[in-house]
C-alpha cells in the first residue's frame, strides 16, 4: 500500500500556488475543474506521493461547506 496523495482545502487556490513555490520551493501543475466535484484544483508532484491543493467553485459544495466550518482550510483527506 503506497500513499497518493493528500488533499488540503484551500480558500485561495493560487494564493497557495504562490506559497508552494515561494516558501517550499514546489511546483505545482496546471489548474484544472472538476464541476461534478464542484472544485479548482492542482498537484504538486513530490516523486512517490503528490500534495492535492482544492478550492471549491461554489459554497453549497461539499467542499464549499467544509471551507465554511475550516475558514483557513485545512487536510481534508488521505488516499492510499
């Protein structure tokens, strides 16, 4: 069993883009959308696992309503 990725809820997704590559020094992948999950998203690819940033498109999201409990984001998930 390998890790993933780790998914972290973001509330400004290219704030975090900015912060990975200026603090970490990580690259991150192209921006993409994903409407069914409601979501704007990247990888940062770290060789054996990736970092998943996600910002929700909408509020009534289940990403949106996590934001809304977790103002600052936060670790949403783990996938194995």
């Amino acid at each position: 069993m390998e890790l993933s990725h780790i998914s972290i809820v973001v509330p400004d997704l290219d704030a975090a883009i900015k912060t990975m590559r200026e603090v970490y020094g990580l690259a991150c992948g192209e921006i993409g959308e994903n409407q069914q999950q409601g979501v704007r998203l990247t990888y940062v690819d770290l060789g054996n696992s990736k970092i998943e940033l996600i910002q929700p498109l909408t509020a009534n999201s289940p990403i949106g309503r996590f934001l809304a409990k977790h103002p600052t984001g936060g670790l949403h998930h783990l996938c194995l």
